[in-house]
C-alpha cells in the first residue's frame, strides 16, 4: 500500500540550493519512495535562534511504501549522510527534513508526531505546501493551508520566492 507523505526541507549553511537538491535526489534514489511534485523554493529568515543567516525552505510531496517511521529514519539518514550536526536548537544546519503530512494519519510516537506539531504556525512551511497540495482542507486539520496562512500573528510576506527545483522526476523504471 502507497501513502502520500509530504516532507519540508531548510538550509542555511553553504550551498544551500545544491544542498536541497542533493536531498531530493537521495530520497527519490530510497526504495519505497517516489517524488511526486517539489514547492518553489522560498527564502526565509530564521526562527527561534535568530542569529544565523536566512534559509532556503520548500516543500515535497513523496508517494511511499515505507510506514512513517521508516520514512523518517531515513530523512534522518539523509541528514547525517549531508552533514547536519544538531548542536543549537533551530541553530543552523546543512539540512533539515521534517516529516509533515502522512497521507491522512495522526500518528503520536516518542519520536513522531504527525502532523507535525508547528506546521499550521509556520509560514515557511504553509506558503511552500501550499505549492504542492492537491486537495482542500488538511487532514486532521479540517482547514485550508489559506486559513492557517490568515492565522498568523507574524506577516508571511517574510517568505519571498527565492527559485525553482528542476527535477526530473521518473515515472517508471529506466531502461539501461
């Protein structure tokens, strides 16, 4: 059985873009993971620790055989394997991969939460699912990314489109 999954992913050390692809092009090369549709590429400034510079955010929408643990273990390796080291909290990072959305499941573990717990507070992570969404209202939510949008106490004019992914995206087996 397939699900729907969508992941958000931030950088803001280096090459930022390139990091973002490298990312994209790991996750779509995992077994049990195919990307569907890449958001534009947004950039942000930092939240919570505010002295680092700005960050590259954009949003993916994966089909998936992997159960959600599974797909966050490996977001996780994709992390370690590109060089995040979490010493600050928010602090700066090569990339970050959070899981948002599996299909349309609450899933309350030690170490998930889905939805993700800050995702209807974070412009960042709206404004560039908002690229990717097919649908109306979330799951679980029963509201629409544009509802969450007008909820927020902070303007999310801050997300300014920064760029695009060109990604090829595969829709079978190659022929080698």
């Amino acid at each position: 059985m397939t699900v729907c999954a969508y992941l958000a992913l931030g950088s803001n050390m280096g090459k930022r873009e390139e990091t973002l692809q490298k990312a994209i092009h790991k996750l779509q090369e995992q077994p049990g993971i195919r990307v569907l549709r890449v958001s534009n590429i947004y950039e942000t400034d930092p939240v919570g620790y505010v002295d680092q510079d700005a960050f590259l955010n954009m949003v993916m929408a994966v089909e998936t055989e992997l159960s959600a643990d599974q797909l966050l273990k490996t977001a996780l390796s994709i992390e370690r394997e590109l060089g995040r080291v979490r010493l600050i909290r928010w602090g700066p990072r090569t990339i970050d991969i959070d899981l948002l959305l599996f299909g349309d499941r609450t899933i309350e573990t030690e170490h998930l939460k889905i939805p993700h717990p800050s995702m209807a507070e974070r412009a960042f992570v709206l404004v560039p699912l908002r690229d990717v969404w097919e649908g109306g209202a979330l799951p679980v939510y029963n509201q629409t990314i544009d509802h969450f949008l007008s909820q927020l106490a902070e303007d999310h004019k801050g997300v300014r489109k920064w760029g695009t992914v060109h990604l090829e995206i595969e829709s079978g087996p190659s022929e080698s």
